[in-house]
C-alpha cells in the first residue's frame, strides 16, 4: 500500500535501523520503545492485521515467529526470556495497520502489561 508507513520502511522510503531480514519479512528497532529491547517484525507484503490472515498468506506467520527468534539471539534476550505482541485494531492500540509483531526483552516485563 503506498500509504502505509509499515511498507515504506520495508521499501527503504522511510530510513529504519535494521536487526535482521528473510525473504518475507523485515525486523527494526521500534522508534517508541517500551523496553530495552523493542523489534517490530513486519511481513515485507502488506496485510492489514493478524485479523485479515487468510490461506493465500501461508507461511507468513511462520516466517515472522522465526524472524523474532533470530531476533532475540542477535539482541541477546533469547536465554533471559521475551514478549512476542501482536496487537489487532484500535482497542489493543494498534496504531499502524500493518501486521507486526512486537519482540519485547531485555527487562524482566511487567504482566498483566502496563
């Protein structure tokens, strides 16, 4: 989508801080983080959330969860322990409507959140 903020930085059009990449998906640094450790993993094909999966996206959640894992060793939160977040509409504060999963760590994290 050409609006879509998600998909611009996935596109190089919007500067990010790169941790790791496969060829679905694409993980940054979150600009509003809300721990030490704060990866967005993004599909690189726009869907709008974990609401609109459908079976022509298989392999898509696949991809992101391994991504984190790579995530948590590069960062090294693997061992400590991690927060995979994956918000869906207004309620749950989804601001960007991209599917993105949050990969939260580096801090013993609070539950119930918040």
């Amino acid at each position: 989508m050409s609006d879509c903020l998600f998909c611009k930085i996935v596109a190089g059009e919007i500067p990010s801080k790169k941790v790791a990449e496969s060829d679905t998906a694409y993980a940054f640094f979150d600009i509003e983080p809300q721990a030490p450790v704060h990866v967005l993993v993004v599909p690189k094909q726009h869907i709008t959330s974990a609401d609109h999966i459908a079976d022509v996206h298989g392999g898509v959640v696949d991809d992101l969860v391994m991504l984190a894992q790579r995530v948590t060793e590069i960062e090294g939160v693997r061992e400590s322990g991690y927060r995979l977040v994956m918000n869906v509409g207004v309620d749950a504060q989804m601001t960007v409507p991209h599917l993105h999963l949050h990969v939260l760590g580096g801090r013993r994290l609070e539950w119930p959140p918040g």
